[in-house]
C-alpha cells in the first residue's frame, strides 16, 4: 500500500512533471534535479586541474587560507550554471544540500582534520531578500555526511558589498576589505575550519572571509567549494 507522500508525489509529478534543470527533459522522479547525462557532462576537478592550481595559488597568497577542495568546474551555459542559478536564485533548498553531501562524500576520510564547518555568510539585507544562505544549507549537507558540526553564526557579514560581477581581481579585494568580523565569544578559538561556499571565482570573498576566521583565533582555514569559475564566467554565477 503506497504511503500518501508517495501518493501525493505521484500526483504532483503528474501536475508538474519533473524537468531536468539544465536540458529540460522529463525525467521519472520528481526528487531528480538533473538528468543523469547533464550530471555526466559537469567536468570534474582535480588538485592537478590548472583552474584548480591557480585558485589554489591566490588563496594561499596572504596566508588565512591554508588549502583548498573543489568538486566541479563552472563553464558558461554548462549544466552547473543552471545548478548554481537554482541553488542562488530559485530557492532550490534541497539541491543545496544535495551538493553538500556531494562535496561532503568527497572530504570522508578527512572528518578529523576539521572541527567546525563555517559557510561564507551573506549580509542581513542580502538574507532577508532571498530568505537563505546557499553556503549554509551546503555546510548542513556536507554536516549530513562528515558530521562536523556548522558554525553559522562564527562569522558576520558586516558590509553590504556590491555585486562583483565585472569587477576586477584588485577591485574585488578592495570591495571586499572589512566584509567580515569574528563572532565576538571566540567559538573559533584554536579551530580548524573548512570554510564552505557554493562557487569560488577570484577568490576575493573567500580571502576576506578566512582573514576574520584567522581574526577569530582559527588555527587553520581549508576553502571548500562545490565548483570553481574563470573570470570570465563570473557574469553568469
């Protein structure tokens, strides 16, 4: 006998049929995000990968971050820009855990070399116009699979930045130059962060975000991201 959540799916598939995300074509569970050759065709990253070096390279250059884990590569029109739109844009929640567990099935085997998950926060105006932070809801996935526990609340966003879509590598550090501040009761203290995002591009974000962390007493900053942009794929993330 069909329990009435397998009912009452059914029935919404039937209203709504599920719809890969990137090609558009029907698939058979509505629980699907994105058919199986649009999953094939996200290239995936290595440490040797030249995008994955020369991210890597930047982030390390001021020393609050000490290294990096990335699964997949951002490209134009590719199927990961529809991912990352409907995680950013169209409230796609359970996507946004989804990647978590992706990025957290990657980390298994490192679990004890971190103590606590901080996701890059996003402004209070920012929050309260999308009404979530991707970056958490990932840290919560990756938490379903590692179980190291999220700090969301270790750091601040204090400036409301702008956009840094078409900004330049030196612009973008400027803009973001005091973004963040440390959760003032020092829960980083001695920490060892994996610092979470949901696409990392220059790296300017990522930077200042970590320097707080280092600000809060954290003993070791990784950056981890679901996928990595080019700059000239920004304009789309």
């Amino acid at each position: 006998m069909k329990s009435k959540d397998s009912v009452f799916r059914v029935l919404l598939d039937f209203i709504y049929p599920p719809l890969c995300l990137s090609c558009g074509r029907l698939m058979g569970s509505g629980a699907e995000k994105l058919c199986g050759d649009c999953w094939g065709s996200i290239p995936r990253l290595s440490s040797e990968d030249h995008l994955y070096r020369e991210t890597r390279e930047k982030l390390l250059l001021d020393g609050a971050v000490d290294d990096l884990r990335a699964l997949f590569l951002f490209e134009k029109g590719g199927a990961f820009q529809h991912i990352a739109h409907a995680v950013k844009y169209r409230s796609y929640e359970s996507l946004a855990r989804m990647l978590g567990r992706t990025l957290g099935e990657s980390l298994k085997g490192e679990e004890r070399e971190y103590d606590v998950l901080v996701p890059v926060p996003l402004h209070r105006v920012k929050f309260r116009e999308r009404g979530y932070n991707q970056a958490e809801l990932i840290a919560q996935g990756v938490h379903e699979v590692t179980a190291i526990p999220v700090a969301a609340s270790a750091v601040r966003r204090v400036r409301h930045t702008r956009t840094q879509t078409k900004l330049s590598h030196d612009e973008r550090r400027k803009n973001m130059d005091g973004a963040f501040e440390p959760d003032a009761v020092g829960m980083l203290n001695g920490a060892r962060v994996l610092l979470i995002d949901d696409v990392i591009t220059t790296g300017a974000t990522t930077t200042a975000c970590a320097a707080a962390i280092r600000l809060g007493g954290a003993s070791r900053v990784v950056a981890a991201a679901v996928a990595l942009a080019r700059k000239d794929s920004d304009a789309l993330v």
